[in-house]
C-alpha cells in the first residue's frame, strides 16, 4: 500500500461520511411531520454541496502522480475534508427548527462559504500543477509543487 492510498482511503471516509450527512439530513427533514413544505432553497443548497464533494473526491482521485508525503497528504486532506463535514452538517436544520428558508439564510454563509474556499484550494492546485505545468520539473520535483 503506497501513500497515496493510505491518505485516499483516510480522507474519502470522512467525504464518504459528508455525503451521508447531507442524504439523512434530507431524510431526516422529509420525515418531519411538522415541516409541510420542504421549499427550494436548502435541499438545492444539499445539492450543491453533494456536487462539489463528488468533485473534490475526483480531484484529489486525479492528483495521484503529484501527492507528498504522507504525513503532509493526511495533514492537508484532513484539513479540507472537516471543513467539507462541517460544511455538509450545516445543510439541513436539527429537529427542533422547523422553517426551511429561515435555517438557510442564517447559516448559507457557513456552509457555503465553508466549501467554496475548499474546492478553490484544491482546484488552483491541479491547475498549477498539471501535467504541462511547468512547475513540475523544478528543483524540488514534482511531489513538492502542490502544497506550497
């Protein structure tokens, strides 16, 4: 088993578990008897957050080549995947708050403000270190360029 599946299985267990968090809190809140109506704004929001959890999960897939260390991987991808959780935890309301659009426009900047920098982080990093980046032939080699 190399790093980079020992880091990969770490942090896509708690993106895994970020994914089921949202998909019970939906559950959760359409189960409620008094919520009657569910609205647009917060299970659009769990959409979201789903599709960029699905992307981050294939890019960190795709930067298999260019992953550090492993201390400095787990570190890192820790890092991003409990902001992704806390993120996903702030979708939907617990049980005591039953208005829908009210428990969004109080914690939409949390939790979509909490991912958004995530993927940002992630994203600029397979850009500058793509194959024809040509910061993978410095000094340092390729496994340093990602995490500076």
């Amino acid at each position: 088993m190399d790093n980079f599946e020992i880091a990969f299985s770490l942090v896509m267990l708690v993106l895994g578990l970020a994914i089921v968090d949202v998909l019970a809190g939906l559950v959760r809140t359409l189960r409620r008897p008094d919520i009657r109506t569910v609205g647009w704004l917060t299970p659009l929001l769990g959409v979201a957050v789903i599709c960029d959890l699905t992307t981050f999960w294939g890019m960190i897939a795709s930067m298999r080549n260019i992953m550090p260390s492993l201390y400095q991987s787990l570190s890192i991808g820790m890092l991003l995947c409990s902001v992704y959780y806390v993120a996903a935890g702030m979708v939907f309301p617990p049980d005591d708050t039953t208005e829908l659009n009210r428990h969004y426009f109080a914690y939409r900047r949390a939790s979509s403000g909490s991912f958004s920098p995530a993927t940002c982080r992630c994203s600029s990093t397979r850009c500058r270190c793509g194959p024809r980046s040509p910061r993978r032939s410095t000094a340092l080699g390729s496994r340093w360029c990602c995490w500076r």
